[in-house]
C-alpha cells in the first residue's frame, strides 16, 4: 500500500514524537514549524525542536512568519497532501489551508474534548484539581479545538503529579494515538464525533500574574496551582519584598494555625505555610536570584522563621 503524502505542523517538545511516528508510518512530504527565536542569554537564533528533528530526517522546512498568506497557502496546495497533522504548531490555519488534504487536517490535542479546549490544557487540567486528562486527535474545522474528535485516550492526574510530569505522559500517549488515528483515517474505519459545546471549557494562556499565589485560598487549591505551573511559568510570592518561586508542596492534614501566608512552623524538609483553610508544606523553593533548592535546606541556612508571612 502507498503510504499516504503528509504535511507536519508542530514546534516544542510535546510535538516531536508526533513527527518521529508521522515519519515511519507515511511519506512526509513538509515541516512547518515557527521561525528560530533568540534564547539564552546570549540571545541567539535557536531552531525550534520539531525544526531540529526534521533536519535529522532530512525533512524540508518552512518557516513562515505567517502561514495563511496567499503566498505560503499557495505553495502547500501545490504539496497536493493527504493529510496535513497539527500538534502545538502555533498559529491558527486559514479554512482555505484546511480545505487542502483530502483527509483533512488532524490535531492532536492534550485534553479529553471537549473539555479543556485552548493554548494550555495541561496546566489547567492540574490547577483545577481534575482527576483525570488525555489526549484526543480531532479533524480542525474554523473554531478554536472545536472540530469533530477522532479518537481518545486518558490518564489519571495523581495528587502529586506535576504539569511537567504530565506533559511527559501526554507527550508518549499522543504519538501512539497519531499512529492509531492515521491507520483508521488511511483504512477509513474512524467514525468522527460532534464535541459537546455545552461541556466545554478554555484553558487560557498563562503568565505572571496567574502565578501569583493567592494565600487565602484552600491549601488544596495552592498546591494544585504550584504543582499545575511546575515548570512554567512557575508560582511564585513575596516575602520581605523579595520574590520566592515554589516548585514542590504537599497538603497536611488539619486546620491552619495562622493568617493566610504565615509560616507556621519549621519542618525538616522545609516549611509550613498557612492557607485560607489548612495548610501545605514546601517542599522545594527558589530564593531570589538563585537555583531551586530542598526548602529544608534553604531554611537551615538562611532567616525563613515562624511567624513570617508571604504575600
């Protein structure tokens, strides 16, 4: 059987095992990927990580600054592909562009549709406590994840699991399911589905003031929003003016014996922090200006007492 003529739109990490598996079971015939952008602190031009890995397959590139200019659409139409596949590319296709292949366009999304539509499902899946998350690939339409889903596959979200952590699990179960949407798609065996609009919800980007920790909330609801932005953009508070980040905690059983944000006592690996309503233990902590550390480490050698109060 002649293997089916793909087009691969993708850019960070979380899209490359997508390509790696696009590229043995079809003939990809283009990477899209965004333009190098400085990084470091040298600034210099870095390719993105799909744009890295195509090179190794000696895979074309392209890096539109704009991919639904007259120009580029052209020249993905004259590609005449099959099917063109989408993970964390980075930019929203035109509906000429999704007209293109005639197996349409696949994305491969890092939530169970239709909830959790949007730029960072995985961060939000933990910040809001949810139990359970997945991956889904679905066939694009104009909306925004709005398209008839295609095939699922889920996780559970443990207590402790971090967005980092996740991100790995989804990262793997994302490919494997790619390899089994493009066999059903190419077979014709997959039975698209309409999302349910009124089960739906959007996970907004994020930023800095997201990562602000809000004290008076529930220890559990501090925990999930640190363990939900581990590695980025990472939850952070002020103590004496100062900002510290918080990179790891756990809830402790109890009601809290102080105001929201006060530390309450000094533990051996680290410290206990008052919320709203109970209380965590920090576990990992960046001071100012320096690398994460153990806080229990941190507390033993800097001034962090009983009585302090982060806000």
């Amino acid at each position: 059987m002649q293997k089916l003529r793909t087009i691969f739109m993708g850019t960070p990490d979380f899209a490359v095992p997508c390509l790696r598996t696009l590229q043995e079971k079809t003939e990809v015939i283009a990477v899209i990927t965004q333009p190098d952008r400085p990084k470091g602190r040298g600034h210099n031009l870095q390719a993105s990580p799909v744009k890295q890995v195509a090179l190794e397959y000696n895979l074309p590139v392209y890096q539109p600054e704009k991919i639904k200019t007259d120009e580029f659409t052209a020249k993905l139409e004259e590609m005449a592909p099959d099917l063109i596949v989408v993970v964390a590319f980075g930019q929203i296709l035109s509906q000429r562009i999704l007209d293109i292949p005639r197996l349409g366009c696949v994305n491969v999304h890092a939530s169970l549709l239709p909830r959790y539509r949007g730029a960072a499902p995985i961060h939000w899946s933990i910040i809001n406590g949810e139990t359970e998350t997945g991956v889904t690939t679905m066939l694009m339409d104009a909306g925004l994840d709005t398209g008839d889903m295609l095939l699922k596959d889920s996780v559970a979200i443990t207590e402790e699991m971090t967005t980092e952590e996740l991100h790995d699990k989804l990262m793997a179960m994302g490919s494997r399911l790619l390899a089994d949407t493009v066999d059903g798609l190419a077979a014709g065996t997959i039975q698209p589905e309409k999302q349910d609009d009124s089960i739906s919800n959007y996970a907004g980007m994020l930023n800095k003031e997201i990562a602000h920790i809000d004290w008076t909330k529930s220890a559990a609801e501090v925990h999930n929003l640190i363990r939900g932005l581990n590695s980025w953009p990472v939850a952070w508070s002020n103590l004496d003016g100062k900002g510290f980040k918080f990179w790891q905690t756990r809830v402790l059983p109890g009601e809290a014996k102080g105001q929201p944000g006060e530390v309450e006592e000094l533990t051996k690996k680290g410290f206990v922090v008052a919320a709203g309503k109970g209380h965590i233990e920090v576990l990992e902590i960046q001071p100012p200006s320096k690398k994460r550390m153990n806080a229990g480490d941190y507390v033993r050698g800097h001034g962090i007492a009983a009585g302090m109060v982060f806000n």
